[in-house]
C-alpha cells in the first residue's frame, strides 16, 4: 500500500522510551529478545530524562549547593559578593540531558537495538501501527509492550499556558527566578519545585487540598516537612480547595477556600499545578482490546500482562502502581523476564522505595505505621534524629530523623521512613532490609562504617527496642 511499509520477526515492540521503555529494552535485547522501540518524539529517554526526573533534580543539587555558599561563614568560609547565574544553571541542566540522551543512543547501539520515530497504536495481536508525516509503518512483533508514561493534570478549568500557569514541564525553563510562586499541590512535584525556588530567593506558598503535605508518607514525616518548611519562611496551606486561578497582568491570583471554609485570595508571579499525572493511553489503540482500562488506567497482572493476549502495560499508565521511573524499569525488566522464559518475581508493591529530593530529602520503603496498624498487624517503632549523628553534625544537617516500622513478635522490618539530610541514598539499607525480610536483629547486627549518615540506620533499628546508644 502505498504509504505503508512493514518491518516484521521481532519478538518484542516497546512503545515509549522512558526508564520503563528504554531499560526493559536493553534487558530483553541482553536476554535474547530482537527488539525495537518506537518513540514519538524521536528523544530517547522519555520525560523523565528530559522533563522530569533528572532536570529537577539538577535544579535541586543547584540549590543545595547555592544554600550552601549563604550558610558559608558557619564553616569558616567568607564568601563575599556571589550571585546566581540563573542562565548558567538552565545551561548546565540542558548539558547534563544531552549527554544523557546520547548515552541512552549508545547503549541501544551496543545492544543492537532498533528505534523507530513515530507515534505508536496497538493495531491488533502482534501489531503496532507508527504514524510520522502522514505515513504508516507497520510493525509486527510477537509482544507489544506499553510505556507510554504520563503528562501533568491541571485543576478543572485551569489551563496551562506554559508562562504564567506552568507544569512541571514549564517551570524548569523559566527565562528568570520569579519573586514570587504558588504552588498547588504538596506531592513530590510540588515540595521539590518548593524547595528548590525558595532557596533561589522565591517566596513560595503550598496550597494542598488534603490535611497534610506529602501525603502518601507517614504522617511523622509530613509533620516534620511542614515544619522544616514553615522555617525556611514556606507558607504552607493544608486543607485549601482551589476555587480558581486567573491571570492577571503581573502574574495570577489564585481563590482557594480554606480549612475554615472561609474563602481566601493569593497571587503569585507563577503559578504551579502539581496535582498529579493522567496516564498516556488515549489513542494508543486500547479501545477495541481486552485490556481494562480504570480512569485512564491499565489493570496488569503480576508479569504486567493485561487482558489481551501478548500485550503488556508498564509504568505510569498501569493501575495501582506508583508512578516512579525505578518501579517502570523494573516492572518492564519482569514483562520480559517472563517473555524470555527467566525465572522472575512479581513485583512487590511494598518494597518499591519512594525518594523525594526536597531539603530535607525524603525516603521510604514500606508499609507506615499507620498502614501496618489499618492493616491489623501488630508493630512497634523507634526513631532515631540526625541531631545525635556525628556526620549529620559535620554536614551542618541536623533536622529530621529515621523512623523504623517492625513486626512486634518477630521484628520483621515492615517499614522505614527518613527525613534529613541524604536521606535518599541511606534508604538503600531500608530497602534491602525490606526486600529480603530481615529482622530488627539482622539489622542490628549489621556493622555500619563510622562517622556516616547511613551509620544512623542501625540505631534507628535498635530503637525499636529500647537500645539506641547514641540517642
């Protein structure tokens, strides 16, 4: 047919090339598998690389280290008449991604994988139509895997306008740091972009519509965030249902009716909506298959499987899967895990870490103590302050603590909660504790290297019992 040409014997066609897409590349192509991916924007490494993940956290280290020369003089150094080079900072970001980028490029040259630009619909058992410039190729594979990731949700009535009304997207290209900046939403997104423009000097105020900030974590560590917030001089709203947002000639003023039900009216140069993510699966050829779609949602099961036979959903388009780049790469290395006949696991809800780069950073695996106690078991905890570590104290980082979740009877690690200072590295412990379902016991007696933060670990897991030394 005239405009159609086919490309055909591939046991695996990815579409998307996110960290679900492009990893679960790389492992099929190591496992045997002859791949191909197909991507729309023709960018290898998704949003995450080049819109999400990674740029926000180059903003973040920026900041940190930008705090770091304010505080200066308290490590014994004068610094005198520095300033921020804000469109140095936007260079070295866009530096970093590009060479990113074209790592991803050859990676899929040393795995002998195939890319194809284009956008992708599942055309039918073993098929994927990719549409670029009015023509169609058609590409037949024996699995379909889907990894199309997610974009931003804004409030309804509320329009994005990529200068005033901005995404996560927007935000991280701003041509200047804005005075002044409203952020809705008190996820991940929102206390990192929070975080990073209240250090550049932004007054920054949260408007979150639940009771508490971070709100997926445990309430201890949102109680602890609110406070180290409310310090740095971030106004903080809980309870705020936004009623509108509307532009006027020096920003945008933002209604909002508040835990009193009273109704309340702030304004901001910028205004950021970070309250959530909607799944990529319109148009992606979903409607005349088995699969079941929730809310835009793909229902998988324990391989990621859907209903309709060879098609699999990976990342943040699947249901009841947090919407983390780590739980996309390896959910896509279990699809094809069990596609080229490896002995692998499920995935584990429960043992997938959260990280949020915020200052203080965040980390957790696991269930919360409220979790653990709605869900009958009985648990006890302990917790342990960076104010009593050695490194803590070093780093000029006091604030937050580790807070540890076990089983009462046998001390099985349930869960552990951090905010402070690296708190995103020293969940790794946590982690593996969780995975491998170690005991307060083999966690105590592991031996942590001394002066570290991650030292702060094995007292933490003492606590539980009454035996923290250094608290």
């Amino acid at each position: 047919m005239r405009g159609r040409r086919r490309l055909s014997n591939y046991d695996l066609a990815i579409i998307g090339s996110g960290p679900g897409g492009y990893v679960t590349a790389i492992r099929a192509a190591q496992w045997g598998l002859k791949t191909i991916v197909i991507e729309k924007d023709g960018f290898l490494g998704g949003t995450c690389l080049h819109v999400g993940c990674i740029p926000t956290k180059i903003l973040l280290h920026h900041a940190e280290l930008y705090d770091h020369f304010k505080n200066a003089k308290e490590f014994g150094i004068e610094v005198k008449d520095f300033k921020l080079n804000w469109s140095a900072v936007l260079a070295r970001k866009d530096k970093i991604i590009k060479k990113h980028a074209k790592g991803i490029e050859f990676l899929f040259r040393k795995n002998k994988l195939e890319s194809l630009q284009g956008w992708g619909r599942y055309a039918g058992p073993g098929k994927v139509a990719v549409e670029k410039d009015g023509k169609t190729t058609e590409v037949h594979a024996r699995n379909v895997l889907l990894a199309t990731g997610s974009e931003a949700r804004s409030l309804p009535g509320v329009e994005f306008d990529g200068k005033t009304i901005v995404s996560n997207k927007e935000i991280l290209g701003l041509p200047e740091i804005p005075k002044s900046l409203i952020v809705v939403g008190a996820g991940a997104v929102g206390v990192e972009f929070a975080s990073i423009y209240n250090s550049f000097g932004a007054e920054v105020t949260i408007l979150e519509m639940l009771p508490r900030v971070v709100p997926l974590e445990d309430e201890e560590i949102s109680a602890e965030l609110d406070r180290a917030f409310r310090k740095k001089g971030i106004q903080i709203y809980t309870e705020a249902k936004v009623e509108s947002v509307k532009k006027g000639a020096k920003g945008a003023a933002v209604a909002f009716q508040d835990k009193a039900g009273k109704t309340q009216t702030l304004s901001a140069e910028k205004i950021l909506i970070a309250v959530g993510r909607k799944p990529n699966t319109e148009n992606i050829g979903l409607e005349k298959t088995k699969a079941k779609i929730e809310r835009g949602f793909v229902h998988v099961g324990p391989y990621m499987e859907t209903a309709e036979p060879g098609l699999c959903a990976i990342g943040d388009i699947v249901a009841g899967l947090p919407q983390l780049a780590h739980a996309a790469s390896m959910e896509g290395i279990i699809a094809v895990g069990k596609m080229a006949g490896k002995d692998v696991p499920p995935l584990d809800r429960n043992r997938i870490p959260n990280a949020t780069y915020c200052e203080p950073q965040i980390g957790s695996v696991g269930l919360s103590e409220k979790q653990a106690r709605d869900a009958g078991l009985k648990v006890k905890t302990g917790k342990f302050p960076f104010l009593a570590n050695s490194k803590a104290s070093i780093l000029g980082q006091h604030e937050g603590f580790i807070k540890v979740v076990a089983e009462e009877q046998y001390g099985e690690v349930l869960g552990v909660h951090i905010i402070g200072p690296l708190a995103t590295e020293v969940i790794a412990e946590a982690v593996i504790a969780v995975q491998l379902e170690a005991t307060l016991d083999d966690m105590m007696f592991t031996v942590h290297a001394h002066p570290t933060v991650w030292e702060a670990m094995g007292d933490a897991f003492a606590a539980v019992r009454g035996l923290a030394i250094n608290a």
